[in-house]
C-alpha cells in the first residue's frame, strides 16, 4: 500500500485478514457481496465448493438463522426471508403453478387470508377456503388440481390446535403436499415436520426473534421444496437481511426459555380470567404439547364491560397489532388483523367487538393478572 495515495489508501485499508479474530458471537456479514482470491476460487463457488458469491443469493447471518430453524424443526432444509409473508407465498409457490388450486384453512392470519385470497390468483393458482376442523370438508374441497393443504398449528385468534396427523394422513391419501404456518406454537412446542408436514413457515418477527425489533421470515421443510422456494426468494429479492438475520438469531437464543415462562404465564392468565364474571369465554387451548400450551389467551368480554374504557385502563399493557414480544401486549382483531375481512366472514369465524387477544409476556403473572383485572372492572 505504501505506493498508493490518499483516495486509494482510504478506500482499501482493511484489518489484515490473518488477524481476523475467532469472535464470541458470530460477526454480522454486513455486504452486498464477496470476494475471491483467484478465478479458480471463483470457479469454486459455481462447482459448489464455496458458497457465497451475493448476499441476496445467500450470506451467513441467514444461513445461520435459517439452519437453527431447521434443526430445531428438525427438518433438513431452511430458507429466511424478508417476512413472514414472504416465507408463505414462497412456500406456496414451490408447491403450486399457474392452473393448480390449493385448500386453505378460513380461520387464518388477517395478512394471509388477504394473500391466498388477493394475491394468488394474479399468479393462476385458485383457493378453496373450508373451515379444517372438520377434515371431512377438507377432504371434499379437494379437486383434480388440487396441489396443497395450507393451515396453521395454532390458529389465530382462536387458538384452534390443528390435527397434524389427521392431515398429513388425507394429504397422503390424496397425493397432496402440506405447509403449515407454525409461529404461534414455535418449535419449542411442536415440530410439524415430524408429523409428515412437508413444509413449515415462521414469522421470525414474532417469538423465534422475540424481543418486536425485526421483521423476518423463515420457511424449513422438504429439501427440494426449500430448494424451489429459496430460488424463488432469490429471484423474487426476498431475501432477508444480514442484520436483522443476526438479530433474530440473537433473539432465537432464548426461544426456549421465553416461550417456557410465557407459556406458564398464559396458563395461569387464562385460570384466573375464566373466573372473572367480566370474561364471558376465554379461548386457550386445552393441550398444545407437554412443554405448554402456548403464549396466547383470546378472551370475548362480555357485553357489561366497556370496550373504550377497558383499552383506555391497561396500565403498562400497550395496545400493539403484533405478538410474541417478551412484553404482554394486546390486541383488537376487529380493528387490526381482521380489519380487511367482511362482515359475513367475521361472523364465520367469530370475531366481534368484544374479542381481544392476549400476548402475553415474561412478567410476573400475578401483575399482569392485576393490570388486566383493573382494566376489565375500570
Ligand atoms: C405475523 C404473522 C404472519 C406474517 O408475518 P410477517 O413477519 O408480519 O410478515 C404470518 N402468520 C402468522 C401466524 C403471524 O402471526
């Protein structure tokens, strides 16, 4: 460098890449791209021997992020994505083409409903929309072109805990692939992949990050599905990036340990509300796995309580259309998540003006109990 001026000198002086340091914590591979050496290490990226060239088509933060999913999963192949949303329509695209039809489960995630019923047919493929607690009409919606079963493990807000194992079996019979959307119950929970799923999306915003500070996707499941899906988000750029891969992976950390106190928490949230004569029905379900049941507690008020008044008396409990931070949360379905619904399919499903949902957080449980007692009798 000692010939060089200025401008080139400021340009490319780097730590000397001998010196490079084993860090504790993976280091964040904040480029757009990669360097080679020589062209024969270029040429060993293309024959499979090296393999990061350009960050859209893949970088190490993701591929960390994408391999913990996998694993704990234990499926053999994973893809991050940009969202959540991003993951599902990948997912389903690896599956369904131009003139396929796929069978879908009503009572879904608000932005998922809109993309299965907005969005897919401008890529030729038809929908099906049938209640899945019941097979039977799973089983009679299923046409000649009938590609995919798509549902959710615990579905929301009414944490209806799907019959993987019935599905997988009619799927098999009818020659059909499954993807199931497993963000509320995560992996610490339940691992659909291990039940014949072949593909399992994620929200990465919500419990595998943790901590509401990303927005991330990640699709594990079947190898050559992955493969189709990733060539998808590569070409479609909806890849993730490195920071807030690196992120959620640091949130993933202590996925087990969250979702074991928020967990516990919901349980004991979900007791005390049954016996609260403001709570006209509390939605939690009776068994998700032995680890728990899940973080979520959907309750109707009943109609003596003041909707206006109960959101304006919540104390430290924010008003929040997410879930799954290590904060209790809540939210209003009718006016944030099912907002884009009809009235008729609002009905269907049974979301009104007096359902909430609860996230519930790594608090103390009897504090968030107080906060929400005061807030139902305010
Ligand atoms: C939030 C959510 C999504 C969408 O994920 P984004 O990361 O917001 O794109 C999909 N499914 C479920 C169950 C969700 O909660």
């Amino acid at each position: 460098m000692s010939e060089s001026s200025f401008d080139t000198k400021v340009v490319h002086h780097k730590l000397d890449q001998q010196q490079v340091p084993n860090s504790k914590s993976t280091p964040i591979y904040q480029t757009s791209a990669f360097t080679f050496k020589d062209l024969d290490h270029l040429e060993s990226y293309y024959e499979g021997d090296s393999p990061y060239l350009y960050t859209r088509e893949r970088n190490p933060n993701t591929d960390e992020l994408s391999g913990t999913v996998a694993q704990l999963e234990e499926a053999p192949a994973g893809v991050a994505t940009s969202s959540g949303m991003s993951a599902i329509l990948a997912g389903i695209l690896s599956v369904a083409k131009p003139g396929d039809h796929i069978i879908a489960a009503e009572d879904l995630y608000g932005g998922t409903h809109k993309l299965i019923t907005k969005e897919l047919s401008t890529f030729g493929i038809d929908v099906t929309m049938v209640s899945f607690a019941e097979l039977e009409e799973v089983e009679e919606a299923v046409q000649e072109n009938t590609r995919l079963l798509y549902t959710e493990s615990i579905s929301n807000p009414f944490l209806r805990v799907e019959d993987l194992a019935g599905l997988v079996k009619l799927a098999k019979e009818k020659g059909l692939k499954t993807m199931v959307d497993n963000t509320f119950a995560t992996p610490y929970l339940l691992q659909p992949y291990t039940s014949g799923i072949d593909l399992v999306v994620h929200s990465g915003t919500k419990y595998i990050g943790g901590h509401s500070d990303v927005t991330c996707g990640v699709l594990v499941g079947d190898q050559m599905l992955v493969q189709e899906a990733t060539s998808k988000v590569v070409t479609l750029g909806a890849n993730l990036s490195p920071f807030e891969a690196w992120l959620t992976q640091r949130g993933a950390k202590t996925l087990g340990l969250r979702m074991k106190q928020q967990s516990t928490n919901a349980e004991q949230v979900a007791k005390a509300l049954k016996k609260h004569a403001g709570v006209r029905t509390v939605y939690y379900p009776e068994y998700v796995s032995d680890r728990g049941h899940g973080a979520i507690v959907t309750i109707e008020l009943d109609e003596k309580v003041n909707v206006e008044t109960f959101f304006q008396s919540l104390g430290w409990i924010k008003i929040a259309p997410t879930l799954a931070g290590v904060e209790t949360t809540i939210s209003y379905p009718v006016r944030t998540s099912h907002r884009a619904l009809s009235e008729k399919e609002k009905e269907n499903i049974g979301i009104n003006d007096y359902v909430i949902r609860l996230s519930i957080g790594i608090e103390d449980s009897e504090d968030i109990i107080n906060q929400l007692t005061l807030a139902i009798e305010a």
